[in-house]
C-alpha cells in the first residue's frame, strides 16, 4: 500500500520564494533576529562552519585522520554492545 504524505506541497510559487530564501540567507537572518541573535555573527558563524571542515582535514595529516576515524568507529560500535 502506498504511503501519502502528510506534509502540504508548495505550490511554484511558494517553492521560487523559498528556494530564494534559502540562497540569500534571509530567512536564516530573520530566524536570527526573532532570536535575538547578532544577525552578522550568524552569518559569520555559518560562514566558518561550511569552511570548517574541509580546511580541518587539509591540515590534519594521513595518520591524524585515521586516529580520529578509528576512534569515531570504535565510538558508534561500543553503542550497539549495551
């Protein structure tokens, strides 16, 4: 049996105004500013963190990356033993 989805589809309309939202970042500064957050210090912030990452594992070396991987794996395994 097929499965419908409870969540309401956007019109085209709705779906244009959202995607432009999302690429502008306006709707993550109004969330902001509904916070009482910094609007410029979450813009910062979101900004280091799509970089994060990738300048991390450019910096780490081979050996670094596998020490965190192994223990990253060893982390998720020991969950499923209790």
């Amino acid at each position: 049996m097929l499965k419908r989805s409870r969540t309401k589809r956007l019109d085209l309309n709705q779906l244009a105004s959202y995607i432009v939202k999302e690429a502008t970042g306006e709707e993550l500064l109004n969330k902001a500013v509904k916070e009482g957050k910094n609007p410029a210090a979450v813009l910062l912030g979101r900004l280091g963190g799509l970089k994060g990452g990738k300048a991390r594992a450019i910096k780490l070396s081979a050996e670094q990356r596998k020490e965190i991987a192994q223990k990253a794996a060893k982390k998720r395994w020991s969950q499923h033993e209790k």
